[in-house]
C-alpha cells in the first residue's frame, strides 16, 4: 500500500498531520517502526538496512538530497519526526541537533564551491 502514489500524496500533502501521536508518534509504534514506515511512504522502492535509519546517518542524507517541492517535504516530515522521538532524551537530542547543523552547514559549503 505504501508504494501507492496515492499513499505519498496524501501523506505529504498534510505533513503536520503525520507527526501527531495517533499518527507516527503512537506509544505504540517505536521510533525505528516509525522511520521505517516513513520510508516506506517517501521512498517505497528502495530497500535499506535498519541502520541507515538512524538519525545520525539519515540526517546528511536528508538534507544533502536534492530539494524540489516533495523531497522537501519529505525532509521536513523525516526531521520533524527524529525531532519529536528525540526531544525527551537531552544527550541523543543534543547529538542529534549537532548533526542537523553540520549537515546544514556542508549543503551550504558545497553550495559555494560550486557556484
């Protein structure tokens, strides 16, 4: 169901709405279900190991993709989860907005060599 157009659509239409807690931030579902659904929404043909669903890999690859209007919107839905599963844990949520920043950082670095 997730490789349904459709799915994708409706889904990034409404970002905001996927990141409540009856959506992926039910208790029930754990962080790692939950990114791995939101993959399954973005990006339902590539198959990909569970570690590169962890924030400290998935962020520069987030951020380093090209943005047009639905990867964008992708990324902010992929952030806005790791954000809300990582804000209760001060040491992982510290690392985690370490790496948002560095990453951050490099596309703009990159920018300028290129240009």
């Amino acid at each position: 169901m997730c490789a349904e157009p459709w799915v994708r659509q409706r889904c990034l239409r409404n970002p905001v709405e996927l990141c409540q807690e009856d959506m992926l931030l039910d208790p029930i579902v754990s962080s790692k279900q939950a990114q791995r659904l939101l993959h399954l929404i973005c990006y339902p043909e590539l198959v990909i190991p569970d570690d590169a669903l962890e924030p400290r890999t998935q962020v520069p690859r987030i951020i380093m993709e090209r943005l047009d209007q639905w990867n964008l919107r992708e990324a902010w839905v992929a952030l806005t989860l790791q954000n809300r599963q990582l804000v209760n844990n001060s040491s992982e949520y510290q690392a985690w907005l370490d790496t948002v920043a560095r990453s951050a950082l490099e596309v703009f670095h990159l920018g300028e060599e290129a240009g």
